[in-house]
C-alpha cells in the first residue's frame, strides 16, 4: 500500500494481493517506522460513511469507504474512489484511492503485483 500526502490531499493505492486483501478482510494497514514511533495508515470498509472520508488518531491515519463502493471496487475494472471533503475550518481535503498501475518508466520497484497500466499500449 502506498500512502502520498500532499498540502490538503492524501492518495492510497493498493496492489492486487492488497486489493484481494481488502475485499476479504474489509481492512488493509501499512505502516512507516520513524526513530521516535511508527506512522500507520489503512483503508477500511466502513458501512457507516456514505462517501469516501478519512479520520486521524494519534499517528495512525484512516480512509473509511462506503461498504457499498467497496465491494464494487474490488470485484471491477473500476480504478478508484475520489471525494473532496469540506473540512469545519473551510478548507477541504482531498481523497483519492486508486488501484496500482505498473509504471510507464524505468523504474526499480517490482511491478509484478500491480495492474498492467492501460496506458502501456501507447507509450512504445
């Protein structure tokens, strides 16, 4: 699971087997070890939330997805969820959960369990 927080915006993606993880157990984790504590963060199936949405407690950080997104996500081609969350002070947050497409690039990171990318047909 990759986790990328940006400003107001924070992005997860997930590979096959976390994918198929999730449409089992209804809650993936990960988590990033720092020298004083350990930053977690997860997506869980959340039957009460009507729209993607996140919560944060201490150092862990949670994206909640309707249960009903959640089983079409996982059983489709769909390739992610995205909402756009009015905060109380105003501002906004934005969420997006993707799937985990293989890299058009160059890269070192094994692919072998992310989604062959759509785009790979036209970037020769």
């Amino acid at each position: 699971m990759k986790l990328r927080i940006k400003g107001n915006s924070i992005r997860i993606r997930l590979t096959k087997s976390e994918v198929d993880q999730f449409a089992k157990d209804g809650y993936i984790e990960e988590h990033t070890l720092l020298p004083n504590g350990k930053l977690s963060y997860a997506l869980k199936k959340d039957a009460t939330v009507d729209e993607l949405s996140a919560t944060i407690s201490g150092t862990s950080i949670v994206m909640l997805m309707p249960e009903t997104d959640a089983t079409n996500w996982v059983k489709t081609e769909r390739v992610g969820y995205e909402n756009n969350t009015k905060l109380p002070s105003g501002d906004s947050l934005y969420l997006l959960l993707e799937k985990d497409f293989k890299c058009l690039d160059n890269t070192n990171e094994d692919q072998s369990d992310m989604y062959d990318n759509p785009l790979a047909e036209f970037h020769k």
